[in-house]
C-alpha cells in the first residue's frame, strides 16, 4: 500500500475532480473539532491553518 502523500499516477488524477475544493475545507466543520485541533496544533496560522510546529518551520524555509 503506498504512503499517504506519494502520487498515483494517472489514476489519482482521474479522481480529483471528486475532491472537495471548497475554499474553506480546511475550517473546523463541527462544534468541537476547533476545540480539538487547538489542543493538538495551538491557534490556527494567519489563513486559518492549523498547523503543527514543525510544518510552519518547514514552510518558512522553503
């Protein structure tokens, strides 16, 4: 089984018109979810991002 974030080829393109692109799916979608997130990840970026420690260093140098 291949990892979460490798490509799948031609068939993984097929399949992206099915993905929600919404200009919110990343938003909290139910009461406690932002809840949670904030305990696991702290106040979302300025774009409303949660994101672990890690990925905000990891951005800021690319």
């Amino acid at each position: 089984m291949p990892q979460t974030n490798e490509p799948q080829g031609p068939a993984e393109i097929q399949l992206m018109g099915q993905v929600d692109v919404h200009l919110n799916a990343h938003r909290p979608t139910e009461p406690d979810e932002e809840e949670v997130l904030r305990q696991l990840y702290g106040d979302p970026d300025p774009d409303g991002f949660f994101r672990s420690a890690g990925e905000a260093d990891e951005e800021a140098t690319d």
